[in-house]
C-alpha cells in the first residue's frame, strides 16, 4: 500500500488545471473553492478586462470593417455594464463623482474657486457641458 499524500497526485491536477486556466485567459481563483468572494469577484473581472472583452472588441472590430460602418451612421459595440461584476464599479464611480462635486460647490460656496473654476471641474466630471 502506499500513502496517496506522498504521491501528491491532487497537486499535479491543481497544477494542471492552473495551466490550462492560464492558457486560456482564466484567472484560476474563480475555480477555487477556498477563495473568499471578492478575490473570486476580483478574478471574474480580470478575466472579463483581460481576456473576454478584448478578444470580443477584435471580433467587434472585424464585423465593423466587414460592413464597414465607419461609412455609415451606426456602428456595433459591446457593452459589459449590465453584468453584476461591473455594477459595483458604477456605484463606486457614481458615489466618488457626487464626493468631488460636493466638495467643489462648497469651495465655491466659499469663494475658494470662481464660477469658471468650479465649472471648469464639474466638467472634468462629466457633469454640465453642452448637449
């Protein structure tokens, strides 16, 4: 008889099954079960940001040649926000734009800014502008 442990053979297939992650774009942790949920939330995005989504936008980009929509009014996107993964980058975003304007209409409240300062910084928020 022989000891399984001194084999190490789940090792070797943990190794494997990384590998092929890896060859594949994945991040391995998604496939983890002793990983917490936000590093597997965080590996779900890294495999939308690095691997899923740029392979797409080429896909995207070789049917807009094909039909060559830069000839015309309309053009194919992808758009990823809806998925769940990329709702808490939204509220994050959304919650640190409404800080910032916050903070910029007290400055200017207290005359710390002019109006054109204060304009200014909004749009770098993407807040105001023309329409």
């Amino acid at each position: 008889s022989i000891d399984v442990e001194k084999l190490k053979l789940f090792e070797e297939i943990a190794a494997d099954f990384q590998s092929i992650c890896t060859g594949f774009g994945m991040a391995y942790e998604m496939f983890t079960a002793n990983q917490t949920y936000d590093n597997k939330l965080r590996a779900e995005r890294q495999t939308y940001q690095n691997t899923i989504i740029p392979m797409a936008n080429e896909k995207i980009g070789a049917l807009n040649r094909k039909f060559k929509t830069h000839e015309k009014s309309w053009h194919i996107e992808i758009d990823y926000s809806y998925l769940p993964i990329f709702q808490e980058n939204i509220r994050e975003k959304s919650v640190s734009t409404k800080q910032m304007a916050d903070a910029f209409a007290i400055m200017y409240r207290d005359q710390a800014i002019t109006l054109e300062q204060y304009q200014a910084e909004l749009l770098k928020l993407g807040i105001g502008g023309k329409s």
